[in-house]
C-alpha cells in the first residue's frame, strides 16, 4: 500500500493548481512508493486584503471573474497580523479522517507555514487520536516560515517540531526571505532539521539533480528506521 503525504499549497494556489505545479516532485515520489494527496484551504478572502502582487506567486492568477484568493491564514488588514482560523484547523481534520493517515507532510510557502505550526502538536491541535493519525515520519518545507504574532510564539517554544524536517529554500526566492525559513528550521529539535537550498526562486523544484537530494533525504529516514 502506497504510503500518503498530505500536500498544503501556497496562498492563492488550490489543490489541483499545486498539483500541476509539482508534477515532477509527484512523479518522483510516486515511484518511491508515495502517494501525495492535495488539499485546498477551505478559505476565500478578497485578493486586496493580502496586498500582494500574485504574479510572483509562482504565476499564480485569480480567474478573470473573481477578486478572491484562498488561504489557510486569516489576515487582519488594520494592524498586518494574521491567525489559523478555525475553519482550516476544522478542515485539515475532515480532510486526514476521509484520506489519511498519512506518512508525512509537505508544505509550500504560506502551506508549509501552516504545516509547521501544527506539527509542534499535530494531533492536539486537529483534534485527532493516533487510530486516525498516527506519528508523522517526516515534514519537507518548501519557503516556509514560522508564525510571527506572539500568540503562537509559546507554543513553538515549549512544543519545538520533533519530526525530521528538510527545509528547502530558493536562491533567487523574492517572496518568503531567508531569515523566515531559518526561523521555522531553528523551531525544530536539535539534530532533526536538514537545510537545503535550490538555485531558483519561489517554488517547489521539479529537477531531476534536485529530487535526487530529496530522495537521498527520504532514504536516509528509511536507513535510521531500520537500525
């Protein structure tokens, strides 16, 4: 049976779009026995509110007729800050008890955010038993970051993300900046977090030198389980 890995996109992204988007990264892991399953954040919010400009957003656009985007975040516009709502803490849930459970975890940029966070208590936090989701083995991260408002800052503190972690960040990346993704690496326990980095910018590398790094990684875990 194939092992599953719970895909989260970037903030504007879908499911499918994210899928689209890293079909070689899917190709590759398949072939090692994966099976990657994407889902799509369960909130839409208009596009001004985030204040972005989405053509860097990996050539991510809004169809023609909407002025929305989805996220997983919830962003308050008067004073920058943002929160987990509970309407993706309620959906990631629903999504792990209808698909999962799943091997690991792979997040991209405002996703891979996400992913971190939770993985500081995955099963607390989505309210779920370890019948419905047993341990993750692992958590890649792709221009990731860790929460910035306060509120969230003593739970990374207390609860630091013990599962191995490969954090990957793009050389030419003009979106998340290398300080974030070492902040989310530094949130790990010591020892268990790989950095990596990709001569590219703002995405999930589908290269044939870059996977083979990302399979050596995923080989490496498999190596420490059977000794």
């Amino acid at each position: 049976m194939a092992k599953k890995i719970l895909m989260l996109h970037g903030l504007a992204q879908s499911g499918e779009y994210f899928a689209s988007k890293t079909r070689g990264f899917r190709t590759e892991l398949e072939k090692q026995g994966y099976q990657l399953c994407y889902a799509t954040a369960p909130n839409k919010y208009p596009a001004p509110d985030f204040d972005i400009n989405l053509d860097d957003l990996d050539g991510t656009s809004l169809p023609s007729e909407s002025n929305e985007i989805l996220a997983w975040l919830q962003k308050n516009p008067s004073d920058d800050t943002y929160k987990l709502p509970d309407t993706t803490i309620s959906y990631l849930h629903d999504y792990i008890i209808a698909n999962g459970p799943f091997h690991g975890i792979v997040g991209f940029s405002q996703g891979a955010g996400v992913a971190g966070y939770l993985l500081t208590d995955f099963n607390g936090l989505l309210h779920l038993n370890e019948t419905e989701q047993p341990p993750l083995e692992f958590f890649m991260s792709f221009g990731g970051f860790r929460f910035k408002p306060g509120c969230y800052q003593k739970q990374y503190d207390e609860n630091p993300i013990k599962v191995p972690s490969l954090h990957v960040y793009g050389d030419l990346d003009t979106i998340t900046e290398p300080e974030k993704v070492q902040s989310l690496l530094k949130s790990c326990t010591e020892g268990t977090a790989t950095y990596l980095t990709h001569p590219g910018g703002h995405f999930v590398p589908n290269s044939r030198g870059f996977l083979k790094k990302v399979v050596t990684w995923l080989d490496s875990l498999n190596d420490q389980e059977q000794t």
